[in-house]
C-alpha cells in the first residue's frame, strides 16, 4: 500500500522509535508508555479531498475488508496488515443518533449520541480488537512464535478479544475480577471458547497479573496499554467527521476508566487536522464515576499530580479503575484539546441513563456516566445552547440489563426512583386492565 508506513515510539522522547513488527508494550529503554506514529508527510502526499472520497467511497460497502468503520481507514490506522491477515467483523458504521427530543429537555439541541456500542460484541472494544487481532495474525505469519493472546477486562475487552480469536482460530485467555461483571459479559467469553480466569481482586489486580504472565510464556497481551488498540479506537473521531460531512462538533463527551480511549479520540482528531481535513479542534469532556475518579481529581490540580485510588464498586463497571494504564496519553491529549474532566455519582448515572431512556435509546451505565457530565457542564453554563455536542455511547444497554432491571424494579440502594418504571400486575379480566389503563391515560 504505496508507501505508508508507521513505528512505535516513546510518548515523551520522539528519538526513541522502534519498528512495528517488534512485540512491544513500553519503550525498551525507558519503560514509558508508546504510541504509534505514523509518516503523515506520506499520508499528506495525498490531499484532504482525497482522503474523504476515499473513505466516503468505502463506507459501509460490502467490498471486504474495507466497508469496516476501521478497516475503511486502513492507511491511517495499520498500512502493514496484508488483507489476508485482516480479523474483521464489520466494525464501526455505528449510528450517530440525534437525540432531539433529550437534546431539548436540556436545551441543547445540537445533541448526537454516536451508538458504538451497536457492534459485534455490543461495545466499542471492537473498534480497537480487530486492529489488535490482526497484528497478532501478521505477527504470527512473519514468524514470531505466539501460543495466545490475553487480556484483565471488566468485560468488554474480554468479550471482543475473545470473539475476534475465536474467528482466527487464536487461543485467547481472560482475566476476569471475581462477580465484578455482568452475567452478559461473563458468558460472551466462555461462549466464545476463552480460558476465563476469575481472580479474586479487582480490575487494577487482574491487569497486574495479565502484565507479569506476559511477560513470559510468548502470550502476548491485549490490553490497550499496547497502543496498536488506540489506533483502532481513534477510527470514532475520523468516523464522526465523516457523518458530519467533515463538519467538527464543538464537544465529545466520552467515560474513561483506564484511559485509552479519551486518548484515542484526541489522536484521531490531531490526525484530521494534520492531513488538513478539519481545520479546528473539538473540546473533549472525560466522564468518571464518582467512585473510580482518579482523573477528576487530578483535573481538580490542573493535571499538576497524580495519584491512583482504589476503586469502588459503581454501577458502571466497565470504568471501575483506580489505576489507569493510559493516565499519561490522556493528561496529554486533554491538556491539548482545553478538555474537561467531570464526575457523576451513582445517583446521578443512574437516573440520567433511565432518563435519556424515556426518549428512546437503551443506554448503559458507562454512557449514563457521560450523559450526566454533559448535564452538569450545560448546568455550569460551560457547554452553550447553540453548541454542537456528542456523547459517546460505548457499550449496548442489553448487556447490563441486570443493574437496568434493578434499577426500573427499585432494588438498588441509595438511588432515587425518579424515572423507575415498574411492571403493573393486573387480573385476568377486561375491567381490570380497563380501570389501570383508565388512570394512565
Ligand atoms: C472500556 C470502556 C470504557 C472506557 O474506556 P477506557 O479506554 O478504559 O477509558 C467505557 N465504557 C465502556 C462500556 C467500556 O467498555
């Protein structure tokens, strides 16, 4: 693919680069954290116009791979798959929803929820594991020698790891925290054919142990600290303009946990401008729970420190991290785009999901997280009226329809009921169903 080429390098010394085929996680030298970086004087040898007629010509076509939201983008993610080696599923292509009548409730009605949680495995892990998978098949067809790929998940990155090696035939193994994910969650692996290991700790514990096992043994690991995730991750940013017509909100909202993808979003907005297809920047939001906030606090001293906490149980538990691996890239990348870092309780998450509900979509928690952030920034009159707002919807509600249901069924304690929509149990019989339906109309 002409002559597009891109290399791991150390996020804070650009001299320190390393080639792409190598298994790498941290810089060799320094143990910081890596980044792929791309030749953009390669990719600008092509104009903007280019560019988007050629992603505009892929979008959402059957012609494999390349109808993919990701697989689409594939000069600006990894030019050095060959197609063969290509682990896809159709990702991205996700519904940028209007969410109009929401949006007016608020007053804003400039208000998209992009649905990436509509995807294979029902979040937006996908977007990064078929890059991540990919790598992993043209590894092994180059000759390196790797029995399985593993992963510490809250269970989204198990889920679509596990889905993206069983279409390649590769072994995968998860570390799962003991009864810290939800029932759909847990059985999307073992369906899929993993080794599930459920450890008894939390998230922070299960990605210690993942890291050290991978050390060894030629299992290579899948979390997003290996920064080939990102690269499929930043594909919402591209995709987003896209269904803008290269038009940039003023706003991204999206919850963060351990940080990759806050990151991910900002790498995908810099890439647009570089190339010249956006001229501006959006300002990126990252939402915590209240009870896994160790970057809102940090936010709290300008980013000047930094201290991880533990993490305690929240209802959206695909962000309960008291440890993020990514902390540095997101500090970065949110110092860059003037970002904003705001914090929901469970009380708040709860009732923002069960309220943006009512206007027809199916949240889960983690997107409830972002969709009280965004109320309390309108709140704060820091996000504008007239402004362009999206909120990143990153994983399908149907997989957390047990704190859903527990929430509607008024079981979860310390939240209040507001929008709690219980079940009516009537008699057999015309004139009573008649006499319920009388007092709700
Ligand atoms: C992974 C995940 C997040 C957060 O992404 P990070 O990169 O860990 O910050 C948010 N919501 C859902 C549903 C997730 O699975």
């Amino acid at each position: 693919m002409d002559n597009f080429s891109c290399w791991y390098q150390n996020i804070n010394d650009e001299n320190k680069k390393y080639p792409i085929e190598e298994i790498l996680y941290r810089c060799p030298e320094t143990g910081n954290l890596l980044e792929v970086v791309h030749d953009i004087d390669a990719l600008k040898s092509y104009s903007p116009e280019y560019w988007k007629d050629k992603f505009d010509s892929r979008y959402r076509k059957q012609s494999w791979p390349y109808g993919s939201g990701v697989w689409g983008k594939k000069e600006w993610v990894v030019p050095f798959i060959e197609d063969k080696n290509i682990v896809s599923m159709y990702e991205g292509g996700t519904n940028l929803f209007w969410a109009e009548r929401y949006g007016k409730q608020i007053g804003v009605e400039d208000l998209w929820i992009k649905m990436c949680g509509n995807s294979h495995t029902g979040s937006f892990k996908d977007l990064g594991m078929t890059v991540l998978v990919s790598c992993v098949k043209q590894l092994i067809d180059n000759g390196k020698d790797i029995k399985a790929v593993a992963c510490a998940s809250t269970g989204d990155t198990s889920a679509a790891l596990s889905a993206y090696c069983a279409a390649a035939g590769l072994k995968s193994i998860v570390f799962l925290p003991k009864n810290k994910v939800s029932v759909a969650q847990l059985v999307q692996p073992l369906a899929n054919g993993a080794t599930v290991l459920s450890i008894d700790s939390d998230f922070d514990g299960c990605m210690k142990i993942v890291q050290e096992v991978c050390k060894k043994n030629n299992i290579y690991l899948a979390n997003s600290i290996n920064s080939l995730r990102i690269e499929g991750q930043k594909t919402i940013s591209i995709e987003l303009c896209q269904q803008f017509n290269w038009e940039i909100p003023d706003w991204i909202i999206i919850p963060g946990g351990n940080l990759g993808n806050i990151s991910a979003l900002g790498k995908g907005f810099l890439m647009l401008k570089e190339i010249g297809l956006i001229n501006k920047l959006p300002r990126l939001v990252c939402a915590q729970a209240e009870n896994a906030n160790p970057l809102y606090l940090s936010f709290l001293k300008d980013f000047n420190s930094f201290e991880p906490v533990v993490a305690k149980t929240t209802l959206a538990n695909a962000i309960q991290i008291g440890d993020p691996v990514s902390i540095e890239k997101a500090i970065k990348i949110l110092k860059t785009f003037d970002g904003i870092v705001e914090q929901s309780s469970e009380d708040e998450l709860a009732s923002s999901t069960a309220k943006v509900d009512l206007t027809g979509t199916f949240n889960c928690p983690h997107t409830g997280v972002a969709i009280s952030a965004f109320e309390k920034l309108v709140k704060k009159n820091i996000i504008k009226s007239d402004e362009k707002v999206v909120i990143i919807s990153t994983a399908h509600g149907l997989k957390f329809v047990d704190s859903k249901i527990n929430y509607h069924m008024e079981n979860l304690k310390g939240i209040s009921n507001t929008f709690s929509n219980l079940p009516i149990e009537v008699d057999n019989s015309f004139d009573k169903v008649m006499k319920v339906l009388e007092s709700e109309l």
